[in-house]
C-alpha cells in the first residue's frame, strides 16, 4: 500500500506570528543595510556592531509599542489629517525615547562620544525611521483586511451557492410536494394537476435563479415566493392565506438570489395554521419616502404569543441572509426581525442606487 507523503513540520519562524516575523525581518534587513553607515560614521567596525547591538532591541521594543499604542488609539478610524498628526507625534516620542535609550547604552559600551549636531541628526533619523515603519504597518495590515474582506465575500458567495443548490434540491419540500399530489390524484385531478405545474414552476424558476450570467431581481425572487406559496396554499387549503402588496414598478431591481424564499419557508413551516384560524402571509414591496425599497415578509403568528413584543433591534437569526446582503449591498441596507401584537415581520430597507 503506497503511504502518502509525510509533511514536514513547520519551522520554528513559521510558528511565530506573521506580526513578528515582519517585525524581526525587518529590523534586521534595517540592522545589516544600515550597518555600512555606522561604520563609517563612528570609524570602527566594534563600534558599530555596539550600536547596531543596542538599537536593534530598542527599536523592537519601541516598534512593538507603537503597535500597541495604534490598535489601542485607532488611527485609521479617525479623520485623515488627525490621523496623520497623531502618527507623527507617536514616532516623534518613539524616536526621542529611542536616541535618550541609545546615548547612555552606547557610553556604557565604549563608543567615543558625538558632537550635538550628530546626536540631533540621530535624532531625526530615528524618528525616520518609526515613521516607515509605521506606514509600512499600516500599509500591511490594509493589504490584509482587503484580502480578509475578498476572502469572507467568497465565502459567502458560496454559502449562498450552496443554499441556492440546497433549495434546487431539496427532498424534504420535494417529498411532501409529491406526497401530496398523489393524495390528491384520484379524490381531486384538478387540485393534483395545479400543484403538479406549480411545483414544475418552482424548480424552473430555481434554474433560472442559478444562471450566473442572469442577474436576479426582485421580480424573480416574488415570482418563486409566489410559486411556492400557491403550492402550500393548495397543499394546506384553507388554513392559508396570502396577501400581495407589491409595486410593480419595482420589480425589475436587482437583489440576490434566495433572500425572501427562506423567510417564506421558514413563516410557513414554523407557523401553521388551521381552517379556523388560518395563518396570513403579507408580502410587501413598496417604495419608502427616504429613496428605499421597503421588501417584507410579515405572519399573523408571532411564535410567542404571550411574550411581550420585540424591539425592532432584535437579533437577527438570518445570518447566511445578511451576509448575501452585506456583499450585494454593503452600507446600503437595514434588515431586522420584529413582531408586535398582531404579528412578526422580517423586514429589509434597501437601498439599491450606489
């Protein structure tokens, strides 16, 4: 039997933070390419490697504070120039602590004493050098959170494929839909035949929905839930009912695919009603005052019905929803759950103009 190949164990730097690795990467690159510099400047090659022995630990140990120092203060949440000052301030007080490090250390080891002006130039090179790192850090941890942030998106773009691919599948829905239409065969044909087109509709409509180079719009979403509920309606007859109030102007912009549908579902299974106290869906589609979209799924049966209403900031239990929304629409949409007296609604104000 052929073993498969045994990887190696990672190495004792590939197990330190990818922070550090940076962090002493570079202080070392600065350390071997600016050690030609103190050579000349203070003459001897043992005076240089003391300097080089004394700053190389200050200045992981400053840099490392200004780490700290910028996930504690924030600068890149704050306006532009604010920013920039405090940046500033930060390696200017990083590179004052640096050169009064540095002086005594550098005596203690024996390098001859400089002029004023050279211990000035120190200075502002130091304070140089805190400054590129500091935007070499921040330049970095950008380059990270976008690829973080394309990452997460593609992610999500394949949940919600494979929710797509869930509800185009489907046996649970499939095997009751067929169920179903075979009890009603023989008792009533007309009933068989209407939920046999309505299912043969919903599945082609969950084809379409799949097609990539087809944009998904409101339109297509109302469709399916109206498919899908019509089948329901005639599998539960009387004890459902549904209620349409759509602006028609508004049907053909676009949303993603599969945002009402669960919502619909999830109302139908977990809500059930009966003849004599039928469960109502309202399907709303209307414009807002504001320039939104307001899309809601609303039942008549709050899943507590003793229990005091929610607010509208209820936690949303949606998440696979939010996060299709949050890549298609990010910044431009508010989607809560709430209930009151009467009812309990999923509701999504969009806006769909950038």
């Amino acid at each position: 039997m052929i073993q498969p190949p045994r990887s190696s164990p990672p190495s004792s730097f590939a197990r330190v933070s990818l922070f550090w690795q940076l962090q002493l990467a570079g202080w070392v690159t600065y350390a071997v390419l600016s050690f030609p510099m103190k050579l000349l400047g203070f003459g001897s090659p043992g005076s240089a490697l003391a300097v080089t022995a004394c700053q190389l630990p200050i200045g992981l140990a400053l840099s490392t504070g200004l780490r700290r120092f910028y996930l504690w203060a924030r600068p890149a949440d704050r306006p532009l120039a604010r920013a920039f000052a405090m940046v500033l301030l930060a390696c200017a007080v990083a590179g004052t602590l640096d050169t009064l490090g540095s002086l005594p250390l550098n005596r203690l080891l024996g390098v001859p004493d400089r002029s004023a002006l050279v211990d000035s130039a120190l200075y502002f090179v130091r304070a140089a050098v805190y400054l590129i790192w500091s935007l070499g850090y921040f330049a970095i941890k950008a380059q990270l959170s976008a690829r973080a942030q394309s990452l997460h998106a593609a992610v999500a773009g394949e949940k919600h494929r494979l929710e797509l691919l869930r509800y185009q599948l489907n046996p649970r829905f499939l095997a009751q839909s067929l169920k179903a239409i075979g009890q009603e065969i023989d008792q009533n044909p007309a009933a068989a035949n209407a939920m046999t087109r309505c299912l043969a509709e919903f599945y082609q409509g969950m084809l379409r929905q799949n097609r990539a180079e087809t944009p998904a719009t409101i339109g297509d979403e109302i469709a399916l839930v109206r498919t899908y509920l019509e089948l329901e309606r005639l599998r539960q007859r009387d004890a459902l009912r549904v209620v349409y109030v759509i602006d028609e102007s508004l049907l053909n912009l676009p949303l993603p695919p599969i945002v009402l549908l669960p919502l619909v579902e999830k109302a139908v299974r977990q809500r059930r009603g009966s003849a004599q106290e039928p469960l109502t869906l309202t399907i709303t589609v209307q414009p807002r005052g504001d320039g939104q979209i307001l899309i809601e799924v609303a039942n008549s049966r709050r899943q507590h019905g003793t229990h005091q209403p929610f607010p509208e900031a209820a936690p949303v239990e949606n998440i696979d929803i939010r996060t299709s929304l949050d890549r298609h629409y990010p910044g431009r949409h508010r989607f809560t759950q709430t209930q009151d007296s009467l009812s309990e609604r999923a509701t999504l104000c969009l806006s769909v103009a950038d």
